[in-house]
C-alpha cells in the first residue's frame, strides 16, 4: 500500500514534466535562409596536380566513394565521404552534395536537407549552389513540409534567377499555390511555359494551366499551353488550343497535329494558310514538302504548283524541280532561281549548279567567270569550296598548272577542312611535286592509327583551375565527368561542354555541339590542337584498329564512316531500320555476321559497338572488293549499294573522278561521298605521324 501511494504522484509528475518540456514535443522551428548567408572567409585555393600524402588520400577516398555509390553501397560511400568532410577543402562542397545525394537515395530526408544546408551556409558562391538551393526544397517538399519547400523555392528563384534550378522552381510554386490561389499559380505556370515549352515539367504545367478557372482564357495563354503540348507529342490535347491560337509561330505545330490525328484535308489547309501568313524558313519548306506529297500530283507536277501557289517562296519550289534533272536540263531553271531570289537561301546553290553546268558543257571560260562573280557574292557559302576548287580545274584543262595551283592553295588555305581541300592537296602534290595525286585511294599503314585514345583537354589542366577555378580543374583530374558538369554549370562554354561529354561517351550530342558552336571559329585541323581531335574523335579506336587489320581495310576510313553514320551512337537507328555506330541494315549485318562465321545472329547484336565494327568492317571489305579495290566507289557503295554504282560506272564519267563525284545522281550518295572523305583525309591529318 505504501508503495502504491508513493509511485502514483511521480507517475503524474513524469506525465506533466513531458507535457510540459516543448523541446522534446514541438518541432524547432526552421529559419534556415539561402538569401541570407555570407561567405565565410576562406582561404584561397589552389589547385595543383602533384599533392602531398593527405591530398593523395583525399582523393583516393573520393574516387573509392564514387565506385562505392555507383555499386549501391551507400552506406560504405557515406562513410568514407564522412571522413572526407571539410579535410578536402578542393570540394567540400562536392562531398556535402554527394552525401546529399546518398542520403536521398537511402532515403533520408532530415540528412538530406542538413547536408545541403550544410553546403550553402558554408559554400554561398560554389558552382553548385543552385542545385543544392533547389534540391533542397524538394527535399522539404518530400519531407511534406510545404512551408519550408516554398520558402526554399521562392529563395532558389531570387538568389539565382537566371538558372535551370529557378526555372524547375516555378513549376513547384505552382504546385504549392494550387487551386486555392489560382491566379498565382496560373501566372507561375505561364512563366515556366514562356521560359522552358518544351522542358521537364512542360506538359504538366499545360496540363494545370488548362485545369485552372481562367488559366487558358486568352489566346496567349492557349498559344503557350498548346506548343507544350506540341512539343510533347501530344497532339490531341494540343489540338483545340493551337486552333484558338494561328499565328506566325502556331500554324505550322497546329498543321502537324491536324496530320497526327488523321485530320490530313485540314493539315493541308492550315499548311496553305500558313504559307501565306509567312513564319520560319524551314517551317515554310517542310510545309511545301508536305503539300507536294498530299497533292497527288506526280512530283515535277506537283512542284510546278507550289511554285504557281505560293510564288514568295517560288525559288524552293523551283529547286525541288531541278533535283531528278541532269545539268543541262536543270540550267534554265537555276537561272530562273538566280535571277528572281539573288538574296535567297537557294541563289548560292544555284549559282554553283550554272557554273557546273557550264563546265560539263565546256564552256570553260563562261564557268570561269561565273566563278569569280559567285566568290564575290557568296563567299562564305557552302559552295564556295566547290567553286573555287573547280576554277583551279578550269586553269589545268587551259594548261595553266601555276595558276591553278594559286587557287587551289586558296582552297587548302580558306577552306582547310573542307573535301575540296583534299582534293586541292591531292593536285598541288601532283603539280608541284610531280607525285601522284591520291584521290580517294587510302593509303595510310595501320601502324599510324592509335591503339588508344582519350579526348584531350581543350586546357591544361593548370589553365582550366585558373580560368574556371580550382573545382573543375580537380574533378577532371579525377575523372569525375558528372561533376565536372555540375562545376561547369552556367558556362556557356561548347569546346569545355563537348569535352566533358565525350568523357561521358555522348560523341554525337559532343559533335552536333562542336559542328554548331565551334568548329566555325577553328582554324585548319592540327593534331596539336585539342579542339580538332574532339571534333575528329576516336572512339572505339582499338576495336577498330584490331577489326579494320583482320579485314585488310583502312582503319581510317572505318572511323570516318562510322562518325558520318551515327556520330558514334552505339544506339543509333535511322528511318529506314540501319542499326549501330556503321549504321548496317540487319539484312546486310546478317550477310556479314555469315562470313565472318558470327553464330546466332539477331538484329539486336548492331547495338553492340564490337559486333557492328566487325561487321560493318567486313562488309566494306566485300564492297571494296566487288569495286576493285578502288575506296571512292565501295564508299559509295556503302551508302548507295553496289547495284547502283555498277550502273553510274557504267553511264557516268570515271576518266575524271572529280567529274564522276559531282555526277552521282544520289544527292544523299554524293553529299555521303564528300563528308566520308573529307572525315577521312582530317583524321589522318590530325593523327597519322609521318613515317
């Protein structure tokens, strides 16, 4: 009894002391800020590529817990990025993300967020400062708590208002405002549409604009949501918006959609309209195109009413008609291209058809003097080469070997990369040096083609933590490409960003960047400048090497059709079912894969970049040997098939083989010929050492 008495009262008390203590029952409030945070005073860094004995375990570490992450042992990589943390002072703040990173994963949201706040407390101004501000408020959203999420996304907003991460957080702000503040929401919704159409969050943010009372009232609004829709492929949705929405920049996507959901006499009146209204040159083509094919005309007729229809853009209509004639058919036509549209996208074109055409007729002199009038004109054309490199031919017919060298020196000088440039090469070797000319002959041993590669750096790596800072520089040391994205982040930067993504092994997402952004500035290709061998790479290159000798093929000419296949996609597929880096039809692998006694063939193995180089290797050497050794006809061969190159042999030209290359009849053969080559003679320019 006495034992009851005494434990009831302290039993009551322990109940009220817990009631009572708000530390232990009420969540701490957080008045964390991303704005608010000042840099802590650091010392400067420096990177250095020889470091001491705790800079060497440092790094170890680091790459261990990245193998460690990669393998899903995060528990293992925490821990050792835990010791790591403020001992590597190069990337502390890419040890706080990585944890961050982890601790989503496992998952651990409070770790999450300690660790990215963490970062941005400590590291206010490092390259990673927007993604640990957004990830941060998805965390917290995560974490279901929505009033810290949307604090966190409004900061992300102001603090770096120009970065992906600010675009991503107006989407979420929408999310969060909601129903319940339509009018917001709707104006954030409208703002991501305006800044990303066709990015992550597009078709759901078309989606809820379209939900929201009011949200898609006006005909801005119904533009914006229905090219999200568009660009999402979906057409149904998209539909009913873009026709509330025709204008210069809708006609064309709401024709499409119209084709998309079986509407095709509708597609072809809204292509109609919007040839009339005017908008992008290649929207105004593709539309043509579209209505040549719909008109169930045969295609000179069909042509023939483009051009009557929609005579502004009577130069295009003009040019497709010239495209079955010969050059003597077609020059009445160009004429008629030149002297209507001297401006137009097509005169350069067609200028270059009259001189050739001219040239084939022997009218030497007359194509002579429409070259100079071309250069002086168009200089920076695409056929400025050809025009060029043709006059140099005209002064060697007329027996004139100085002069035409001075030309053809203009083209090696002005156009270094280019086909014609090759071939330039080829006569000054003649002219000059009395040695044969190569032509398309490759010649070039084995032993000049590299067992190994690795994209070089566009900067040393001295240079990079000098111009970028110390983290990039550090990164790539290690080999950490998707950091190195991260540090390089805002940058606009083609020659850094292609580097990193050939790292990554995305060569073609590389080469369409450095074909678009850079290459125009690079002077004539060098194997001691970078840029050169990242436009010219060599992937693949021992498997290559090893496949091309087996075969008795060059291995130079194997790389270079690879790059004009797929841009090195091990997982490219085109249109017409050709599969892999040598883009061969399974068909043609199936051929291959017999000769070379591949057991259990299927269609799939293309993607395999050992099987398609072996393969594909295979199969040129069948072509080379079925032309007779000679590269210029197996590599229109490749392209075109042996059949049709039989024939052209047998019609066309082959005393001069210029001659003949301009003659294929195939524009997609002749333009296939000319990027092979002129990838073949860069690649053995930029790595083929001399003997």
């Amino acid at each position: 009894m006495i034992r009851q008495t005494h434990a009831t009262p302290l039993l009551v008390i322990a109940v009220l002391v817990l009631c009572c203590a708000p530390s232990c029952t009420r969540k701490k409030k957080d008045d964390f800020s991303i704005l608010k945070k000042t840099p802590a005073a650091t010392p400067s860094l420096v990177w250095q590529e020889q470091v001491d004995g705790p800079g060497r375990s440092a790094r170890a570490a680091y790459l261990r817990a990245l193998t460690l992450e990669g393998q899903k042992r995060y528990r293992a990589a925490d821990d050792l990025l835990e010791s790591l943390n403020g001992k590597y002072p190069l990337l502390n703040d890419f040890v706080l993300y990585r944890q961050a990173t982890i601790a989503k994963r496992t998952p651990d949201e409070g770790r999450v967020m300690r660790r990215l706040k963490k970062l941005l407390e400590q590291f206010p101004r490092s390259p990673l400062a927007p993604a640990a501000a957004y990830e941060l408020a998805r965390s917290a959203l995560r974490a279901n708590e929505k009033e810290a999420a949307l604090r966190y996304f409004e900061e992300t907003r102001k603090a770096f208002p120009d970065s992906p991460q600010a675009t991503g957080a107006l989407y979420y702000l929408a999310e969060l405002a909601g129903p319940s503040d339509a009018k917001k929401s709707a104006a954030l919704l409208r703002e991501y549409l305006k800044r990303a159409p066709s990015g992550t969050f597009a078709l759901d943010a078309a989606k809820g604009l379209c939900a929201l009372p009011g949200g898609v009232a006006t005909t801005s609004d119904r533009k914006l949501a229905g090219l999200a829709c568009y660009h999402a492929r979906d057409y149904a949705r998209a539909l009913p918006l873009l026709e509330k929405a025709v204008d210069r920049d809708t006609w064309y996507p709401l024709a499409l959609c119209r084709m998309r959901t079986g509407a095709g006499s509708s597609a072809a009146q809204t292509f109609g309209q919007g040839l009339r209204m005017g908008g992008e040159e290649e929207d105004i083509h593709q539309a043509m195109r579209y209505l040549a094919a719909m008109s169930g005309l045969p295609k000179r007729a069909a042509w023939e009413e483009m051009g009557r229809r929609y005579p502004a853009y009577g130069d295009f209509a003009l040019y497709n008609r010239t495209l079955p004639l010969t050059a003597a058919a077609a020059l009445p036509l160009f004429n008629k291209i030149l002297a209507g549209w001297p401006k137009g996208s097509y005169a350069p074109e067609a200028s270059w058809n009259i001189i050739w055409a001219h040239v084939r007729a022997g009218r030497l002199d007359v194509a002579y003097k429409l070259g100079f009038d071309h250069l002086s004109s168009y200089p920076t054309s695409r056929s400025a080469p050809a025009v060029l490199f043709w006059m140099a031919k005209i002064l060697e017919r007329k027996s004139q070997p100085s002069d035409a060298a001075k030309l053809y020196g203009r083209v090696v000088k002005e156009y270094g990369d280019s086909y014609y440039a090759f071939r330039a090469r080829g006569r000054l070797a003649q002219i000059e040096d009395g040695a044969d000319d190569p032509r398309w002959t490759p010649a070039v041993s084995d032993r000049h083609y590299p067992s190994r590669w690795s994209p070089p750096p566009p900067l040393k790596l001295a240079e990079i933590a000098q111009r970028y800072g110390p983290s990039l520089a550090e990164v790539m040391a290690l080999g950490s490409w998707k950091d190195a994205r991260s540090a390089l982040e805002g940058r606009d930067d083609p020659l850094m960003e292609a580097y990193i993504k050939e790292n990554e092994e995305i060569f073609d997402e590389a080469l369409v960047l450095l074909r678009d952004r850079a290459a125009a500035e690079m002077k004539e290709p060098a194997s001691d400048v970078p840029a050169w061998q990242l436009l010219y790479p060599m992937p693949h290159c021992g498997k290559v090497k090893a496949r091309a000798g087996q075969f008795g093929v060059d291995p130079f000419l194997v790389q270079a059709i690879a790059r004009e296949e797929s841009y090195f996609n091990r997982k490219a597929r085109s249109s017409a079912d050709a599969m892999g880096l040598m883009q061969l039809l399974p068909g043609t692998g199936r051929d291959a894969a017999r000769w070379i006694s591949l057991q259990k063939f299927t269609p799939d193995m293309l993607f395999n970049a050992d099987i398609n180089i072996a393969l594909g290797s295979r199969y040129l050497k069948s072509v080379l040997d079925f032309s007779g050794g000679a590269a210029l006809f197996a590599v229109a061969s490749y392209n075109a098939g042996p059949g049709a190159v039989q024939r052209w042999r047998s019609s066309l030209p082959t005393d001069d083989l210029d001659v003949f290359v301009e003659c294929i009849p195939y524009d997609q053969t002749r333009d296939y010929v000319k990027k092979v080559f002129r990838s073949w003679y860069n690649y053995t320019r930029i790595y083929a050492a001399p003997s």
